[in-house]
C-alpha cells in the first residue's frame, strides 16, 4: 500500500488500443497498433481489429505510447523507512526503474530477503551497490581491493567509486575486474580518464565530477592538473570504530547536498583554465576512446546545474518543492546559503563551466559515446524525484541532443547498460507492461515527453487525472525525500 498511490482500477486483461507505437532503438513510429497486456506483460503488439475479449480499454487514438523511463542515477532507497513520496512523484512522472547509487549491507541483505519497501506503483529497483569505496573503507591498496571482495560476496550488482585516489581507484578497478563485478562513479581528481577507461572502468558519473574529464579537453592538460592536484578528499574517517558507518553516511549526506559549496579558489581556477583552453580535436578524441572502450557515461545535467547554480532562484524557489519533505528544504536552503556565501570569482567559475558541460555533452553524443538519463535525486539539492528526469531531458536538449536520442537515453540504453536488452525498454511480446501514454510525438520534439496522458505499471494503468490526483496527496503531505 501507499499513503499516496490508490490502486489502479485498470488492470489484469488490458488493450491500449489504435494507438502510435514508438521503438526508441530505431526511432520507427507505427500507427494504428493494439498493445494488448495480461498478468503485466505484453502479450502482443498488433494493427488495430475488432475490441479484445474481456479486455479492459485504454484509448490511443492520436496519441504515441513508448516504453516507460528509466532514472539511472539515484539514491531513492537512502530512507527506505519513507519511500512513499518518492516513489508516488516517480509513477506520476512515468518513471518505473532506477539504478540506486548507494547501498550497504543492509540494503543488499533486505533485496535478498525480499523485504524491500514495495508500496503500489513503486518503480523496480534495477540495480544497486554496496556500500560507495571511501577513505573509511578504501583508503589503501588493500582495503579497496577488500572492499570489492566483500560487496562482490554480498551479491552487489556493481561498485560505486565515491571519494577514492588513482591509486585505491585503480587497486579496486582491478580487483573487480578480476571478479567480474562492474565498477563506475566518481573518478578521483588526480586519475586521466582515458587511464580509467582503458581498465575498463564501467561509467563515468557528473562528467567526472569536477575539472578531470575537462583537463582531458584542455590545450594546458597539464597545468589544468596541477591546479586540480590541490583538490582534497573529504575529512571521512580512515579508521573504524564503533558508530564509524553511521557517521560516515551523515557526513557524505551533509556533503552531498551540494559538494559545490566547497570549492576552493584553486578549484575555481581549475575551472576557468579548463573552460578558456578547451580543445575540441582532444575533446574528440576522449570521446572516440570511451567508444572503443564502451566507457558509460551519466552526466546528470541536472544535478551540476542545481549544484553550479546552487542559489539561483529557478531552484530556490522552483514551485515543486511543494512536494518535498520538510526536513529535505531545510537541507537545502541551508546549502543555497551557504553556497551564496562563497567568493563571487568561484561562483562565477561554476557557473560559467556550465557551457563547458553542454558543448562536452554533445561532443558525446555526436561520436556515439554510450550515455544515459539520471539525475542524482534523493538527497541533492533542487532536485525534485521524478520531475528531475524530465529537467535533464530539458538540459539534455538544451545542449543539442536530438529528441530520439533522449528518448533512448532513459528506455533502451538502459536496458544495453545493465546487459538487459531483449528484457527491457521496448514495446513488444514478452516485455514488461511499463508503458507511457503521451499526447505528442517524442522523436519530433523531446517536450513531448513531459506530455503524458497516462502511465502503465507492471499492467496497472493510471490516468491522467489519477496523477494528477498522486500529486496533490503529495503536496498535501509533502514526503518526498
């Protein structure tokens, strides 16, 4: 149950009927399609005839139905104790899966157990890591590589690289590798990209965060690194002790609401020398090797410009924070003054790299690096669960994307990400019933994803005015997280 959701009243035997099938993979959109679902699958995908026997109707006619999103970067179950919210503003947004970027033990225990949090049209838990390497745990060659075994034993889906060093970055790539277990996140401010993806590192999160996949763009690379070396990891402890794993998760939380609030001046130059010399030809050529080393990126456009922007009223005041939770606002505001405090030079070096993170997004997107949509909600500042994939849609535009590309970018390059293609993100026999009805033709313009008419979960149909009505129970008793 879900003190927000109401059951679908459409469920079981259901016809989306003469409706414009849309296939991300090739972009094909085809009209006049019955998509017949029973027990949350599809079962066919058809030209329109006579009504389906015992069927319950959902009408498509002049509307487009493509797969339902998928959010690759988030950290919804970081208060599993109060998911509903999080999870209502998911399904009235159409998004139906996420990768977690933060576990633990006790995450990874409950999966096993089947006692995850699983409230009505909750979205489906795709994958997720164990506890995110950090100095408290992999602060030496040996602890990384122990860390990765551990995780590795506790059936972590991959391992996510949090605040680490080239050389503890590197122990643990290896070690997983080895394993055969995948591993992505933050590249460490003194590791060459291309030296991550040459070892295989699975994704590359933020654009790196910080100057490290710029520096690589940069005519003066190595000035540019030189700046960025004064870059310091945060103050995690590096010795355990009792209550060490809980203190650990409050500071990374405190932290990550906005890492932008601690950046240093040098950092800020690191910005600005990195912007003033960028290198389109070894922008290029960065992008060809994560192609032919099918280095992953998620660049959560989102979450660096609420990061970059991080008093800027689009987001201080941005209406939708109706819906959060009250503890979460505070959270914020309090970061966005702090952030306001920071030096006029550094804010405007951050602010300024954000044409730097566009111009890098479409350079791969035009080499055909493979990416896809997240957003960092759950925890980060002025990011709003659910709403927030549709602002990076909005930023993924912004920076020259194609629509279908987009498109692909939260349906079937998901699916080829987790090596799941065949299982997810298509319309067609066999596949989940996790479907968007929308209003407008998504491959014409990337805005018609926002318009949705309805959402299908696992075969349980809500309307539009059933979101609608989602959101209001949300608002009325903000909790999301």
């Amino acid at each position: 149950m879900s003190r927000y959701v109401e059951p679908s009243q459409v469920t079981g035997h259901v016809v989306v009927q003469d409706v414009t099938v849309v296939d991300p993979l090739d972009g094909s959109r085809t009209r006049g399609q019955d998509v017949v679902v029973d027990d949350g699958r599809i079962v066919s995908v058809t030209a329109t005839g006579a009504p389906v026997a015992g069927a319950r109707t959902v009408e498509g006619q002049g509307r487009f139905l493509v797969p339902a999103f998928m959010d690759m970067h988030t950290h919804a179950l970081n208060t599993p104790e109060d998911i509903d919210g999080t999870y209502a503003l998911m399904l009235a947004n159409g998004v139906v899966g996420f990768r977690q970027m933060s576990g633990d033990k006790a995450l990874l225990k409950s999966r096993r157990e089947g006692t995850l949090p699983r409230p009505t049209g909750a979205p489906a838990l795709l994958a997720t890591p164990g506890d995110l390497l950090t100095p408290l745990n992999a602060s030496t060659v040996d602890g990384a590589v122990r860390a990765v075994r551990e995780q590795h034993r506790d059936g972590a889906d991959f391992i996510k690289a949090g605040a680490t060093t080239r050389v503890t970055f590197l122990a643990a790539l290896e070690e997983a590798n080895r394993l055969g277990i995948l591993l992505g996140g933050h590249l460490p401010h003194d590791l060459d990209p291309r030296e991550a993806a040459r070892n295989g590192v699975w994704s590359i999160e933020h654009l790196g965060p910080g100057v490290t996949v710029f520096a690589a763009a940069s005519s003066r690379e190595s000035e540019v690194r030189a700046k960025n070396a004064t870059r310091k990891l945060p103050p995690i402890p590096k010795v355990k002790f009792p209550g060490a794993d809980k203190l650990m998760m409050k500071m990374i939380k405190g932290m990550a609401v906005n890492p932008a609030t601690g950046t240093s001046e040098m950092e800020a130059h690191a910005y600005e020398l990195a912007d003033g010399s960028y290198d389109q030809r070894k922008a290029a050529e960065l992008a060809a090797l994560f192609v032919e080393h099918t280095t992953w990126n998620c660049p959560t456009l989102i979450r660096v410009h609420t990061q970059q922007f991080g008093d800027s009223p689009e987001h201080t005041e941005d209406l939708r924070r109706r819906y959060m939770a009250p503890v979460e606002l505070r959270a914020w505001d309090k970061s966005a003054k702090k952030f306001s405090k920071l030096p006029d030079a550094t804010r405007n070096a951050l602010r300024s790299h954000w044409d730097a993170q566009l111009r890098m997004t479409k350079t791969f997107a035009d080499a055909g690096v493979p990416m896809i949509a997240g957003t960092d909600s759950c925890g980060a500042a002025g990011i709003i669960p659910g709403f927030a994939l549709h602002d990076e849609f909005d930023y993924l535009a912004e920076a020259g994307l194609e629509p279908l590309t987009i498109l692909r970018m939260t349906t079937t390059e998901p699916a080829r990400f987790l090596g799941r293609e065949g299982e997810l993100g298509r319309i067609a026999a066999g596949m989940p019933a996790d479907l968007v009805l929308l209003d407008e033709d998504p491959v014409a313009d990337h805005t018609a994803l926002h318009r949705i008419a309805g959402v299908m979960r696992e075969g349980a149909w809500w309307t539009r005015a059933d979101l609608d009505a989602i959101l209001e129970r949300v608002a009325a008793e903000p909790g999301a997280h």
